[in-house]
C-alpha cells in the first residue's frame, strides 16, 4: 500500500500534541468554540452538549482497530476521550501496521473487532464480501450525505450501498516550490497545466537551476511515486471518467487515453533540459530516494518537485519552514480544464461489525464534525479530512490546512489512489516495476503500458 500519511509529518510537535488533554465533561461554556471543545490552554474539556444524542453508555465498551500506531496512534485515541468522558463508553483501542494483511483472517475467524479503519476501497470490498460488515446505520449516512462529497460516499460504498464513513485524507495533486525563489526570478504559480509546462520551459531558458527534481526509490516498494504522476496525468488529461473506467479495467491499460497521459507526464520527466536537478540524469530518477527528492529545492538546485501533502514533514526534518511565506510551500497541480479541478489522494474508511448501540453510537461519532475537530485539536501536523464539518483553524499545520481546503472544495473530484484501487499483481507490483523500467531503461510509454496490461489477472 502506498503512503498516505508521513510520519515525519506526525512527529512535529510530539510533546505538545500528547500534552493536550480532554478532560471530565464541564457545564463552563462561556470560553467554548462550537466545536466541542474550550479554547486555549491544555485544559481541554469536551462540550457534552454534542454528545447527548448518544446516550449514555457506561460501562459499555467498543473495540477499534487501525493501521495507526505510536505516535499518530496516541493522537486517535485522544480524539477518542471526548466521547468516552460524555457517554461513559470506554475504546479499546488497537493499531497495527499489519492490519492489510491480518484483517481478512480476523473477519473469517469471527475475532475482528467493531470497527475497523479500512486504509484503501479495496480492502473495504474484500471485507463485505465476506458478508460480516454491517450496512451504515442512518445516522452515519445523513453525516456522510451532508459533509463529504458524492466521491467520497462512492469510495466507502458496495453495489450502492453506504458500508463505511471516510475518515482522515491526504492530497497528493501537490507541486513544491520555493516561493522566495519564485519571487527572485519573477515567476507566478501556474493556473493550468499548459501554464506549468510553460514556467518549466522558462526555467530551462533562464538557467539559473532545473526545473524538476524527482526521485522514486523505496526498496521493494520502488516505483509508487511514479505511479501516483501516471494518476494524476490520467486525471487531468483524460479526465475522471476515464480514471474510473481505467482503475475498474473497463479500458485496458494500454488504451490510447492512458498511453497520452504516459506521453503528457513525459514533457516534463523524461527530457533531460527539465530533470534531475542537483542529481543526475533522467535515470537518476530511479535510483532516488522519494524522500530526498525534493530537498534541492531548499539549496536552489532546482524550482519544483510533485509530492503528496504529508512531504512537507521531510522539508521540515530538514529545517525548513514550511508555510505559505516560508522556505517552501506547495500549490495544486494544474489541469486545462477550469470548470474541474481533479484531486488525487489517499484515505481511510470506518466500516462497524456489530449493531450495538454503543457501536452504531461511536461510529456515527466518527462519522461527526465534533471527531474530526477533536482530531485536529489534538494532531501537530500530517493529519487532515475531507469532512467539511472541520474548522480549518484546527488544523495546526499549514499544509494541512492547504490540503483541506482543496479537499472541501465543492467543485473538487475526488479520485482515490489508482494504483490501491488494482489488483495488487497490477498496482503494486507491474505499476511499479515498469514505472521503475520507464526510467531506468528508458522503456517507452507503450510498451510500459503493454506490459501491465499483461498483469491483469484475466
């Protein structure tokens, strides 16, 4: 499974998330804002208001499990607090790295737990084709229908039917730059796709540094940022129809739509006059570490570099601030259509196992603006959601703040990450290893595109 969330991101500000603290249920709302919580000081106490719809439920317990652990675990079952203080429920809260290949084995030995955080669609299909997953209470789908988008619902739907509520996101349709060096060379944040290809070609004539920086190493998993360019190109220049038509396989891979958006990306990664700033040749780009791939734009090597919301925590390892006026910001990946603006992006679905009160109760809970701003109030950085329900002053990271706000944008498209959508003998391990060919051997669009093709299980 592709990254959806960074770590390094999460880890800012460790001691001041884990700080924050919501305590015992207060009747003082004088110095509440309306999202459930008092404003200032680590004092935190839950507005039990918002709560009342749940009922009490003391001495009840429900059990959790994520793929959320330590750090980013801690900041979950913080969010958690103001609903046990409230109810009187107790979470039994369990995160585990291996849920993707454990969870199919617990749903079939009836040892699963309530809810369950599904990391991609895919996964959430597998499991209600078991038949163990309860259909959304109600309750969860009036909260889905009024705080996220169709896409959204479709994502955590089977057959048309609402199993899951989305849950956290990220944004992957990002570009990074410098803005200072945008301001000393005189260039502006491009509007459309030709805008971009345009700024590329001017860079390359002013020849202060290269345009591009990219890298897509990850040991076994070498491969996923590329795939997650192929994504977004499919988006912009064939358009989201298309995206779903191909990911389902109702198109081949090789259709004549996916090898253009092949030859788009190409534009810009593989000529050697746009690419690899400060790192070698359009090879290099293989052998790169994603992780490392953008921080030439920090010694001004080179001008942009295409990553998901949670690569502004690497630019932060290495100290750079990281705001709209700081040492790097990011800006939406430009289509040419102006009446749409495609996201591509990660995300987690909550899908319940069993109907008790307390359960249905804790996931419409999580399905709720009083969680997902519970959950900001208590995350330093790398965490956001589409739910619009959100007070984007929560958030306490500029780059989440950015990414919700394109997330919550009505006229937005949602697509999830194709590659998590595939088969995995296509999306995790064909897409990668030709992606990875692409650039190393400098294989052609159409035979990469061939090639996976011939990965799908027929």
């Amino acid at each position: 499974m592709k990254r959806s969330i960074g770590s390094s991101a999460i880890a800012i500000g460790l001691g001041l998330a884990l700080a924050v603290s919501m305590a015992a249920c207060g009747n003082n709302d004088k110095d509440k804002d309306n999202t459930g919580a008092s404003k200032g000081g680590g004092d935190t106490k839950a507005d039990c208001a918002a709560y009342e719809q749940y009922g009490d439920l003391s001495g009840k317990s429900i059990s959790v499990y994520t793929t959320f652990v330590d750090v980013e675990g801690a900041s979950y079952e913080e969010s958690f607090k103001p609903f046990e203080e409230c109810t009187g429920a107790e979470i039994k809260y369990e995160g585990s790295k291996s849920l993707t290949a454990d969870v199919l084995g617990r749903i079939e030995a009836g040892a699963v737990a309530d809810i369950v955080a599904f990391p991609q669609p895919g996964l959430l299909q597998q499991a209600v084709a078991t038949g163990k997953v309860l259909e959304a209470p109600g309750a969860v789908a009036t909260n889905v229908d009024q705080y996220w988008t169709a896409s959204w619902r479709d994502y955590g739907s089977v057959d048309g039917k609402l199993y899951a509520a989305p849950l956290g996101a990220s944004v992957k349709s990002l570009v990074w730059y410098s803005p200072d060096a945008f301001a000393q060379a005189g260039y502006s944040v491009p509007e459309t796709w030709d805008d971009l290809l345009a700024l590329t070609s001017q860079i390359v004539e002013d020849g202060v540094a290269k345009p591009w920086c990219a890298g897509i190493a990850d040991g076994d998993a070498t491969g996923w940022v590329a795939t997650d360019w192929v994504e977004d190109m499919v988006l912009r220049s064939a358009g989201p129809e298309v995206y779903d038509q191909w990911v389902s396989h109702v198109i081949p891979f090789n259709d004549a739509k996916i090898v253009g958006s092949l030859t788009e990306m190409s534009k810009i990664l593989r000529d050697d006059k746009n690419v690899n700033a400060g790192i070698g040749d359009i090879k290099s780009i293989a052998a790169t570490s994603w992780t490392d791939a953008g921080t030439p734009i920090l010694d001004g090597q080179c001008f942009l570099h295409r990553q998901a919301s949670f690569y502004g925590g690497n630019f932060a390892d290495e100290g750079a601030s990281v705001a709209e006026g700081g040492d790097v910001w990011a800006f939406y990946l430009p289509s040419n259509d102006p009446s749409r603006k495609p996201i591509l992006g990660g995300g987690d679905f909550v899908a319940a196992f069993a109907d008790r009160p307390e359960v249905v109760a804790f996931q419409t809970f999580l399905s709720s603006p009083e969680w997902a701003n519970a959950k900001a109030k208590v995350t330093e950085g790398g965490w956001t959601t589409a739910n619009n329900g959100l007070e984007k002053g929560n958030l306490k990271s500029p780059v989440d703040q950015l990414a919700f706000g394109l997330l919550s944008d009505p006229s937005a498209e949602f697509r999830f990450d194709g590659s998590d959508l595939m088969p995995a003998s296509v999306g995790s391990d064909a897409f990668w290893k030709q992606m990875t060919a692409y650039f190393a051997e400098g294989k052609s669009e159409q035979a990469v595109a061939d090639a996976i093709e011939a990965a799908w299980p027929k």
